[in-house]
C-alpha cells in the first residue's frame, strides 16, 4: 500500500514540499548575493546591480513563505 494512498490530497502536500525546496534555493542565492553586494560596497565598486537582484530575490522569498503558510505541513519523516 502506498503512503500517498491514505492522503486526501497528495498533490498539496506536494507542492508544499515544493514550495520548502525553492525557498531553500532561493535562501542559498540571496547569501550569495548578499556577500558579493557586501564586498563590492566596501572595495568602493558599483554594487546597484547586485543590489537590486538582492531585493527581487528576498522580495520572492517573502512571498514563497507567505504562500506556504497557506500550505499544509510537511508529512515527511512522520509514520501511520
């Protein structure tokens, strides 16, 4: 018998693990932009760019984490 099988709605709870691996990347580039953004302020080179990749990444991680408020918890790990 498939775990799924005893699931209501096997496709939300997926989309919600979905929506916790996109944050996560999302989490990983925003780190990243945010040292580069950081180094290129105090070395006294252009950082506008960077910046502004910046904020368009955190501003989508902020809605990710709203929409997956919405989301049912993750199931995995659990048993029965």
């Amino acid at each position: 018998m498939d775990s799924d099988s005893t699931n209501p709605n096997p496709k939300k709870v997926r989309s919600g693990e979905d929506f916790d691996i996109l944050i996560g990347f999302l989490g990983f580039w925003a780190l990243v932009l945010f040292v580069l953004t950081a180094f290129l302020e105090v070395t006294g080179k252009p950082a506008l760019l960077p910046a502004m990749i910046l904020l368009a990444v955190v501003l989508a991680i902020w809605g990710m984490v709203r929409l997956r408020k919405r989301l049912p918890p993750r199931r995995a790990g659990r048993s029965g």
